[in-house]
C-alpha cells in the first residue's frame, strides 16, 4: 500500500500554501516519519509559519511552539505528528 504525504507552508499575506516536500511511503508510519522529518527541516529553515501536512487524506495544519528563549520548539514538533495520529491516544 502507498502512502502520499506533503508538507507546504502558508506564508503571511500568501493565499496559496506553497509545497516544500512530499513523497510516497510504503506505510502509514513510514509516511508519518518522513512528513515529520520534512516538517522539521522546513521549520529550521523558515522559523514558525502555518504549515500544512497531508498524510494519506488526512491535512493538517500546523504552527509550531516556541522555546522559553522564544526559538522554535523543533523537538515539540518532531513529536506532533507521531503524536496525533496515534492511534494510542
């Protein structure tokens, strides 16, 4: 079974999400890790913006935390994705 995941970014004063990375995964898991690694590279290079993430059918949208110094929390965001969509919640 393949699985097609995205990642894009909503940019302030941008009405179209613009598309950063995308693939297709043997699984649902493995989609899920390579969206959320994509996710994560996107945010180091572009800071906290809207993101959007479609794994399968399933879109997402995302705007990452921040740090106590005020960066963006990357480790939070490496955690999101496995996170909600666990099926364990």
């Amino acid at each position: 079974m393949d699985i097609t995941w995205t990642v894009g970014v909503l940019t302030t004063g941008v009405e179209n999400v613009q598309p950063l990375a995308g693939g297709i995964e043997a699984t649902q898991a493995e989609a899920i890790e390579a969206a959320s690694d994509a996710l994560v590279v996107a945010a180091m290079g572009r800071g906290r913006q809207e993101y959007r993430v479609c794994v399968a059918d399933t879109l997402i949208g995302v705007v990452p935390g921040l740090t106590e110094q005020g960066d963006v929390d990357l480790f939070g965001l490496a955690e999101t994705l496995p996170r909600i969509t666990s099926n364990d919640r």
